[in-house]
C-alpha cells in the first residue's frame, strides 16, 4: 500500500510537469503565455484558422513577437523540413494561429547579421575567455556566454558552437539567418545530422548535431 501511495505521488507531480510543455515540434517545450520570436527571414503569416489554408490575417516580421495563447496539440505539419504545429497567438492587436517551427525564445538575429560570432556577442553581450575541461573538447580555449554558451575556436574560419537548451532545428534557423549556410530545407542525414556547405567559404562545412547529452552543436571546419 505504501509502495502504490508513493507510485501516486511521483504521478501527481510528472502530470503537471507534461501539461506544462508545449507539443513536440522543432522549438524547444514552451507553456501557454509565454513570449516566442519569429525566426522565419521572410516573416510568418498570421491565419484565422490552424492551417495554411487559413485566412491570412497579417504577416508578422522577423524578430517580431507573439504570446501563446493556445498550443492544443494538432496534427504536425512539416514546412521546409520543420516539423511543427499550428498554435494559437496574439500578436500586438491581432489573435490568430501560427506554425510554431519558426518561432524560438531565442533573440532574433538582426537583417544584416554578419555570422554566428555577431549575433553571440550582440544578443548575450561580452565572452570570457577560458579553458574547457569538458569530453572531446578538454584542453580547447573557448569563448563563454551567458546561458553556458561556448563558442571554440582555433584561429581562421573553423569553430563550435555549443549552445545548450535548444532543438537542432532553432540552431538551423540561427546559422541561416545569420548566412553561415545557404540552403531552404532542414534535412538530416544517416547520421541524423544536417551538413550544408559554408556560405563565405565552399571549403568548409557547416554540421548541425546533438551529442550524447543531447546538447546542440554547429561545428564549421574542413
């Protein structure tokens, strides 16, 4: 009896837990009222319905936001190889549904911005420089944001960038938005990871991964 007293409590507190996130989609979970980004370069339109045949009420900018207002979970949809759902919002006076693929909690990227290492420094402000005793990357210099983020680098246009607390599909977002890669479409390949070649320098590759603690990385080399 003490035992299935005990199986009831853990229950009653995962169930709130799992009301609390939003559907599984590319954006990390998120609850109803919070404040998401549009991360879409050529805005994302607002519909009167939870579809793409919904009406189009307004488009919303990039960098714009809009407040969850309902994220009942629908059936996903995949848009440029993003799988996502379509949520309700508000949207300064406006309410209606958008796909939530394109939105992050992250700050938006500016029009013009010039690579990964801008918008780091612009977004979570000044680095400390240090030495990461961290698996594969012990010994590596590295370059530490706000929110445990680290940019490694050795020197010239190679790098990692380990960026904790976001989907694969947000960082594919950032690193198109800021022209580290050109390509229209997220896809992964038998290694479940997405490769594009660099925008600036054909040379090098741009790969999108998770590691074993499920952790984001872009790594721009050879």
């Amino acid at each position: 009896m003490k035992q299935l007293q005990q199986i009831c409590v853990k229950l009653l507190i995962l169930i709130p837990m799992f009301l609390c996130f939003g559907p599984l989609g590319a954006i990390s979970y998120y609850d109803n009222g919070e404040t998401l980004t549009v991360m879409a370069e050529k805005g994302l339109n607002l519909r009167d319905k939870p579809s793409a045949k919904g009406k189009k009420l307004t488009q919303i900018p990039l960098g714009g936001q809009v407040k969850v207002l309902s994220k009942k979970e629908t059936k996903p949809e995949t848009i440029d190889g993003i799988k996502g759902y379509w949520i309700e919002v508000s949207f300064q006076t406006s309410k209606g549904y958008v796909f939530d693929g394109f939105l992050s909690r992250l700050p938006s990227p500016p029009k013009q911005c010039k690579g990964l290492k801008d918008y780091l420094t612009k977004s979570y402000g000044p680095s400390k420089l240090e030495t990461i005793s961290m698996g594969d990357y012990e010994g590596k210099s590295a370059y530490r944001y706000k929110q445990s983020i680290l940019y490694m680098t050795e020197g010239g246009d190679t790098f990692d960038l380990y960026f904790p607390e976001i989907s694969m599909e947000e960082m594919y977002l950032l690193g198109k938005l800021c022209r580290e890669f050109t390509g229209d479409t997220f896809t992964l390949d038998g290694s479940n990871a997405f490769t594009a070649p660099s925008k600036n320098k054909q040379e090098l590759m741009i790969r999108i991964y998770q590691d074993e603690n499920g952790v984001t990385i872009l790594r721009k080399d050879l």
